[in-house]
C-alpha cells in the first residue's frame, strides 16, 4: 500500500521537503503493517529496504552466541529509521527486529527506489544520507567505548 504523503510531514526528516518533493517519495514509499511481535526482518535476510516507523515501536534484537537467548539491541520508535545498511551496501541484515508491544507501521524505502532517488538529486537522498552518516558515526561511537571499557575491564591494571 503507498504512503499518504500527508502522513510524512509528522516525521522530521520529511517535514522540511516541500509539497512536490514529498508527493514524489510517496510514491515510491509503501506503508507495512506489523502486529505485535511479529518479525519485520531477520538476521542474515537479504537487506532490501529502510523502513522509518509512523506508528509504534520495533526491537532490535541478535544472538548474544550460539545457544544463548537473543538479547535486545535497541528499541526505536516513531520518526526512526531502521535498516539504513541496505542502502548502503545491499548486505544481508545484521540483526533481527520485532515489532513492539502495539504492533508498528512503517514507510518502507526500497534499495532500487532510493537508487532513483539519488541519482535524480532528490534533496530527500540527500538528507537520508546525512542521518544515515550520523546514526552509523554514533554507533561506532558507542561501539568504541564498549569495546575500551570490556579491554580495560580485562586488564591486569583496570
């Protein structure tokens, strides 16, 4: 089902592109429904879309190791975006994500979609490549630190 674009002004990163421009991502966007703990994606699936949640919330979730439960990674919810990697690069899913407790919709990006996108100067690729380089610097971030603190943890000094 396509997205109503009216629907796109409530989320941050669309509510700067004017009328046309929104028209236009639209329609190449499609609203997914999700019930309550029903799997958006799982680990290792083939990464063809982005998806930014318009209602509810999604888990983040991955093994912690082989025979362990999966353990949460993240919650996100409504105006966040999830799968960003498979615009980037294609690649299989890192992770499984779960719709919350009330279910969740999103406004799904295919991979091909965005292509047209960016390679016609859309304002929106543009932007979605900015959040994208910020999300990713942020989890590097934190990813540094928890690696710093498990080596210091496990150092005859820490």
């Amino acid at each position: 089902m396509a997205i109503n674009d009216r629907s796109l002004v409530l989320l941050p990163l669309f509510s700067a592109l004017d009328d046309r421009n929104r028209r236009a991502l639209a329609q190449v966007m499609t609203e997914r429904s999700f019930a309550p703990g029903e799997s958006i994606f799982e680990q290792n699936a083939p990464g063809l879309y982005c998806g930014f949640v318009t209602f509810g919330d999604v888990r983040i979730v991955a093994d912690a190791g082989p025979g362990e439960q999966k353990g949460e990674l993240a919650r996100l919810g409504v105006g966040e975006l999830l799968g960003e990697m498979a615009l980037l690069d294609g690649g299989r899913r890192s992770a499984d994500c779960v719709a919350g407790e009330k279910g969740a919709v999103l406004a799904a990006l295919a991979r091909d979609e965005f292509d047209l996108l960016f390679n016609a100067g859309n304002p929106f690729a543009f932007a979605l490549m900015d959040l994208i380089a910020v999300q990713l610097a942020r989890r590097l971030h934190h990813a540094a630190e928890v690696l710093r603190d498990a080596a210091l943890e496990e150092s005859p000094e820490g």
